[in-house]
C-alpha cells in the first residue's frame, strides 16, 4: 500500500497542470474575490473566513473529483490491467488510490489558509486554525470515494465535463460561492442536504460564522459518505468483472 500510494504522489506531483488547478488556480480566485471592495475591520475578516473556507471546500473537491477521473485514463490506456499481473491486490489500488486522493487534498487547503493569515490578515485562534485545516482535509474523505466512483463509470470523453457538473452542481447549490441566506427557502433546504455545504459548513461554525447545525451536517455527511461508497464499490465489482476478474 505505502509504495503504491508513493507511486501515485510522485505521477501526479510531476504533472504540472495538477499544481495549477488544485493550487494556483484556487489561490489566485481567493486573493480576487477578497481584495476587491472596500471591506475594513471585522467585515473584512468575516469575509475573508468565509471565502477562504468556501474557495478551499470547492477546490478540495475538485482535486479529489479530478484526480479519481485519472482512474479513466488509467482503464484507457492498459494501466489497471496491467496492475492485476502484479502482486498488488485489487482492493489496495482502490484503497491507495482514495487515500491518495485524500493526501493530495491537504496542499489547496494549507496554501489558501497561509494566505488567508499572512496577506489578507485573517484573525483566529489557534486551536480554530488546526480543527479548521483538519474538518477541510479529513472531512473531504467522501469526495474522493466520489471521485474514484466517477473514475470508473464515466469515459475518456464525459470524465472531465461530469466532473465539473458534479463539483460545480454541489458547490452551487451547497452555498460555497453565495450563502444559502441568499437563496429562496425552498432552494436553502436543498443546500442543506448537500454534501459540500454539510463540508464546509462544520468548519464556518468552528470559525463561529456557520449555521447552528452541527449534528445534522455531520448526519448529511455521513449519509453521503455511505452513498458515494456503495456507488463506488458497484461500478467497481463491474469494472472488474470486464477486466476478468
């Protein structure tokens, strides 16, 4: 498991078009959106909070769902197959793979909370900081069995559009580019059961700018979590039965 999940860092770390996406891409939005206007004082910091945790929830996301989908380019071009004449078992690829996954989500979320503090002065005490960077790395967990999901049942040429309906669907309508406070109520209570607002929503609270949900987004979370891993196990079993195994 270590050296397959080492084998898989160092593919992706190579590419550069990983960094820009997962990185750059989601730092440079942060920056923007946080920069313009005249906000001052306690305004500027709540704002700041929120799109740091809004803009970090949404590019998390989108690595896992993004890095699951090189599991298509994987299937396309033999690699998988190729894995079964190996010792390695099939059960670890998928579990090395969404370990990986979640691995790789920690380096958007520490960028985007080091620029949160150091340039735009964002204010919070340190134990905040720690649960904040942890909720937004380990509770990213079900995104990437969505992700590894995806992987598997989509093609070469739907993998990257599904991908961005998905993530951008569920950032959308979850409240990570507006509050749901702005929605219309019969459109807020569906945000509410959305896995990424459940996902950011628990650290916005530890930050005290979250809604008074606790236990129901950790219940929505879950829930998700327990779906995203059943449709990732079925389409698995199928995957592997084409293979011939």
């Amino acid at each position: 498991m270590k050296a397959y999940v080492r084998l898989e860092i160092r593919r992706m770390w190579r590419s550069p078009s990983f960094l820009v996406y997962t990185v750059l891409i989601p730092l440079t939005f942060y920056l923007l959106f946080t920069n313009i206007g005249a906000l001052a004082g306690q305004a500027k910091n709540v704002a700041g909070i929120y799109a740091m945790i809004s803009i970090g929830a949404y590019s998390t996301i989108g690595t896992l769902l993004n890095y699951g989908a090189t599991l298509v380019n994987d299937r396309s071009v033999g690699w998988l197959r190729q894995l079964r004449f190996t010792p390695i078992p099939p059960t670890t690829v998928v579990y090395g793979k969404a370990l990986t996954g979640v691995l790789l989500a920690l380096p958007p979320v520490l960028v985007l909370c080091l620029a949160a503090a150091l340039i735009n002065g964002v204010r919070l005490g340190a134990v905040q900081w720690l649960v904040i960077i942890l909720l937004l790395w380990l509770g990213s967990a079900p995104f990437a069995l969505l992700g590894i999901a995806l992987g598997y049942v989509c093609r070469t040429q739907s993998a990257q559009a599904v991908n961005f309906l998905v993530y951008f669907g569920m950032a959308a309508i979850g409240g990570l580019w507006f509050p749901l406070a702005m929605f219309p109520s019969w459109l807020r209570e569906i945000g509410r059961l959305t896995p990424a607002h459940a996902y950011a929503d628990l650290s916005w609270r530890v930050a005290s700018i979250g809604e008074n949900a606790l236990v129901q987004d950790l219940i929505v979370l879950a829930v998700w979590a327990a779906l995203f891993a059943f449709f990732g196990a079925r389409v698995y079993r199928r995957s592997a039965a084409r293979l011939g195994s």
